[in-house]
C-alpha cells in the first residue's frame, strides 16, 4: 500500500476548491433572481447585492423576509442536487429595520428553522467576526493576540537563523489579510511592533538597547530582516 505524502489540511483545501467550481451556477442562478440590494458606486451604473460566495461560504442578501425565499430554495435545491449537505443549524439570520436588529427567526419550505442573531451575537465570515458590520475592535484584538501567540511559538521551537524567516511566513500574514478590511491605525501598529520587541527581548533575540531599525532592515545589511507591519500596512 502506498502512503499518501499530502496531509489532511492539503486534502481538505482540494475538497473545498472543487466545492468552489461547483457552486459557480448558483452564483449564476441567485443573480438572476434580481433580489437583493442596490448599491451606487460613484458615477457607475447600479449593481445589485443578492450575495457573497467564497467556496462553500455562502452569505444571501435580500430587503424583506419574503424575497430571502426564493434565492434561499434555490441554494437548498443547488445544494441537494450537487450532493452537498445543506448546514442549516450553522445558519443564522440577521435582519436590521431602519438600522435597528430585530430578532425574526427565519423558516424555511422544508420547515426548517434558522435563528436570528442578538445584539451581543457576531459570526464568522472569511475571518472577520461580524454582525451588522465588522466588529474591528474586536477583531484588532484577536488577530494581534494571534499574531504574538504565533510568534512565541516560533521563538520556542525555530533555530535561531531561521527564527525571522518563519515569523514572516507564518505570524505576519495573520495581520496582513485583515489590512484594508479592518482599519489599523499607526497606534494600533506600533503597539503590536513594540509588544514584538519586548516578545523578542524576552527570548533573547534583540537586546534591549538595540536599535529598532536592526529588527526590519534587510539581512543582506547585516540586520534581522523581520517585515515592519506598519510599512506593509501603508503599502
């Protein structure tokens, strides 16, 4: 028997990438219902909102209760006929009545029942805890705790040459997907590098009374190489 080389993360990323490509005629199909939001973009001609779609992520838009219907039967019946399991009790509703949230439950054809969020309830799309809108306060905080709880993972268990390499493939990229969706400001940024140093000093990989500059200089001047988030975040 051969053993496979690829991992179950590997294997689970193919799965969803081929859920991708299945899911494209529902896109086509719900964008056809004309359902949805208006939305003006300067001088551009009006674009309707009737959906999000990220591999099998899916989250429906549509302006009353009985509009979310339709493109709703249509995603059930997608779903069965594709072989796909329909997760309804991972689906929430959130409806806003003049920009205030009203608790509706939502009940589908097949009467099934999906629960509507609460003031204090956030989900989880694309990384980004939401409700009406990205909580960016809370999301600030998550992602820099991530961020240093990776980085001290890596200055436990990486050699030292390869200490700054890993922490800029595997701990940066927490905070870069979130720049220009979460807004950061230089504080926020600057608390998270100086947090970095002392996390650095703590391991002993940067002397206290070393320059900051030596940390995000490029080796090949004799310095560390570890990527300013700040200057990523204004690039």
């Amino acid at each position: 028997m051969t053993r496979s080389v690829y991992n179950e993360e590997y294997i689970k990323r193919i799965v969803l990438a081929h859920y991708g490509f299945a899911l494209h005629p529902l896109s086509y199909l719900l964008n056809r219902t004309n359902y949805g939001f208006g939305i003006h973009s300067g001088n551009q001609e009006m674009q309707q909102l009737n959906l999000l779609l990220y591999l099998d992520d899916i989250k429906l838009y549509a302006a009353t209760n009985n509009q979310l219907q339709e493109p709703l039967r249509l995603t059930q019946t997608f779903s069965r006929d594709i072989k796909m399991v329909f997760g309804i009790e991972k689906c929430k509703t959130l409806c806003t009545a003049k920009g205030k949230l009203e608790m509706r439950n939502f009940t589908t054809e097949n009467d099934d029942t999906m629960e509507a969020m609460n003031q204090d309830a956030m989900y989880r799309h694309l990384g980004h805890m939401q409700a009406k809108q990205i909580k960016r306060a809370q999301m600030k905080q998550k992602l820099g705790k991530e961020y240093l709880n990776c980085t001290e993972s890596i200055l436990k268990k990486v050699e030292c040459k390869n200490t700054m390499k890993a922490i800029n493939t595997y701990a940066t990229p927490v905070l870069t997907f979130s720049f220009g969706i979460v807004k950061w400001t230089p504080t926020d940024l600057e608390n998270l590098q100086t947090k970095m140093r002392t996390l650095l000093t703590t391991y002993r990989f940067h002397h206290p009374r070393a320059a900051r500059e030596r940390l995000t200089l490029p080796r090949q001047m004799d310095s560390r190489g570890l990527i300013d988030i700040t200057r990523l975040h204004d690039k």
